[in-house]
C-alpha cells in the first residue's frame, strides 16, 4: 500500500500552501522503511554499471588535500577503501532504472504530473557527511532512510548569495540557518527551489532524494531550433532586390532591420503550430543513458501501422522504468509521446491511453480489455517491440 506522504496534508492544500513556496517536514512519511540495499552493495552497483554517481570528500585527501574534492564515475575498489570514515558522501544518481521496485518511492508523487518528476538519487554519507550549504534550482522531496540527517535550511529572503570561490562544487560561503530538524528514518523534507540548505549526518546515513525536472528557457529554445533548423524555411537568405543607396557604408539601416526581423520571425511563425508537439518529444526523451540491458533504442517513429495486436501475447506486462510517457489532447485527436517520439491517435483512446501512462504494470486481464480498440493494441505492440514494455 503506498502511504500517504504528505501526512494529514492534503493533496490540494501542500499544492496550494507549499509547492514551490515553503519548506514542510513530514514525520515518518514512509512508516516501516527498509532499506533496499547496503552501502556496499551501493558501492557494487556503482562499480558494475554506468549509474551516475560522485563522491564528495570534505576535507580532501592527500596528495592535493583540498577542501571538498569531487570525484565522479566510473569508480574502482580503490576509490572506496580509501575514503575517510567521517565527513563524505557519496552520491548515485537514476537510481529508479538500475533498481526499478525502487520506483515504489517516486509513486507517491506522482500528484506531480510525471513529466516534472526528475529522477531517485541516494546519498549515503559517513558520520558528518555532507555535500555543504547550497541551492537548487529545483523541488526536492528528502526521504530519510537508515540513520539520521540534520537539516539546516533559510527562509529568509535576503541571504547572502555568494559562494565559496575556487570549489568544484558550489557551496554558499556564509550560511546562517533560521530552521533545523533532525530526521529519522521514514521521515521527509521538501524543499522548495532556491532555498539554502544542509545536511549533515548524524552517524552514516542513506537519503533518498525525489527530484524534479524544471527545464531551462534557454534549454528550450536551444532545443526547439535544432528541431526545425534544417526546415526550407530557415535555409533562406537574406534579399535586398529593392535596396536604396545610403549615405554611411557603416550604418545597418532601420530597412535593413526590419527585412532581417521579419526573416526570422515568419520562419519562426511556420513553426509555432508544432511547439506543443516538440514539448511532448521534449519532455518525454530519455534523460542520460539507461542500462543497456533493459533498453532496446526506440529510434524509429511510432507508427500506428506497423504491428497489430498479435504482437502482444498471453501474460502480463510490465513497463521500463526508464520509458517516459505522455500525452497531449487535442480538439479531435489525441497527441501521444513515448521517449521523445510521437504518433496520433483517435481521441476515442483517451481512456486507454490514460491507463497506459498512470500504470507500470498491465496484467493479463487489463490487457484483454484494452486489446479490444486494435489502435491500442497496436500501439502496445509498438511499444513491445521497441523495447519498452516487456513480459
């Protein structure tokens, strides 16, 4: 059964009074938590696949033996028996597609459209350990595994925003906390983004950290230009059949100007009606590179022609935990988008869809139901095929 994290806190009232505004502890959100995993094993996983990992060292180790030194993956035996037993941290990012039952400690959030939701990390850290006082740019709820972890945060607004010069990593360099707690395990912190905060380990200690995915406008737009750069209309040049003769060689005219702007902005406008479906590409692609082992690269289109639904046979299903789903709603269609691809479909297939992207797994029985609209089952033998759903 999957607990109610925010407590006696509804849904729409933390949405309303915290998301995004203040901080909230909730005292064993997760009652009766069990770790997964222990710290050596953590250390396997990190020296047996690609997961994303780092250590941070406060105090240095020798020979450079400078303040918070950072190491990051690939790691070796030797990288973990010689790191201090006090003051570090070490750090595994998309824990969720190397230990997919973890998925069970993102699902409580999922009040959170899946889209924003970033990824599962873990820190374990020795007694002291720590990653210093600092920001995110983003929303994070702190789940407090074995152990204890003190957090200091500042509410106030005017802080001082300068930070330690000459660190690999950046650390506030003043950081005066007008709020502390300690955390046990099963008890959790959220955070809204830009507020300073740091926690210390009290003893060794697992974090498990939920985070959210708060895309850049510059990310964006990068992004959105190289989709359409290689269109007709962007390998237009400049013309000035009509040009008039000026006086200063030097000058850009006000004429001039106005052609250029107009270049760019009617190229752009040609695009505007596909934003919406380069977002749903966007925000479903694949973060980082999943274990090879439980991926077949989705790198064709979807296409709702290709297979039918004597692809799907007798069983049950269960869905990668690093697929991405979504789906966007359109006056008489349905836009759907898996790992960064998109196909369109009937909007009759709204309900169908939508029990595709809220679950994980499909039994035998739910399938026999949906298999029914060939649509659907096409697309799920799509989504066989490619690699994303497996029995």
């Amino acid at each position: 059964m999957i607990p109610h994290v925010l407590g006696n806190i509804s849904k729409e009232d933390f949405l309303a009074n915290y998301w995004q505004q203040k901080p909230l502890v909730i005292r064993n959100a997760f009652p009766d938590f069990e770790m997964p995993f222990t710290a050596e094993e953590l250390a396997g996983l990190a020296l047996d696949t690609d997961a994303p990992s780092r250590m941070i060292i406060e105090h240095g180790l020798p020979p450079a033996n400078k303040p918070w030194q950072v190491k990051l993956s690939p790691f070796t035996d030797e990288d973990f028996t010689t790191l201090p037993n006090t003051h570090c941290t070490f750090l595994v990012n998309d824990l969720e597609h190397y230990i997919p039952e973890l998925g069970n400690l993102i699902e409580p959030f999922r009040f959170i459209p899946d889209w924003r939701i970033d990824d599962l990390m873990v820190s374990y850290a020795e007694d002291q350990g720590s990653v210093g006082p600092h920001n995110d740019e983003y929303d994070v709820f702190l789940i407090q595994g074995k152990g204890k972890r003190r957090w200091k945060i500042i509410t106030r607004d005017d802080y001082e925003p300068a930070l330690v010069p000459n660190l690999p990593i950046a650390l506030l360099n003043e950081f005066e906390a007008d709020e502390e707690w300690l955390l046990d395990t099963g008890d959790m912190l959220y955070l809204p983004p830009n507020m300073p905060h740091y926690g210390i380990a009290e003893g060794a200690c697992f974090t498990f950290s939920v985070g959210f995915r708060a895309p850049q406008t510059v990310e964006l737009v990068q992004s959105w230009l190289e989709s359409f750069s290689k269109e007709p209309e962007f390998k237009q040049r400049f013309t000035d059949a009509d040009r008039k003769l000026q006086e200063n060689s030097g000058e850009i005219s006000q004429a001039d100007l106005a052609s250029m702007t107009q270049l760019i902005q009617s190229a752009i406008d040609k695009q505007l009606p596909n934003l919406s479906t380069f977002l749903g590409k966007h925000l479903t692609e694949t973060r980082g590179e999943p274990p090879e082992t439980n991926r077949a690269e989705i790198n064709t289109p979807l296409s709702s022609q290709t297979f039918n639904q004597s692809m799907i046979e007798e069983g049950d299903y269960e869905r990668e935990s690093w697929l991405r789903m979504a789906y966007i709603e359109a006056k008489q269609s349905l836009h759907f988008f898996a790992d960064g691809h998109h196909i369109e479909l009937p909007s009759n297939l709204k309900p169908d869809i939508q029990e595709l992207c809220e679950n994980y797994y499909f039994s035998h029985e739910s399938l026999k139901t949906l298999k029914k609209n060939t649509d659907f089952a096409t697309l799920f033998g799509t989504l066989i095929h490619e690699g994303g759903i497996h029995r």
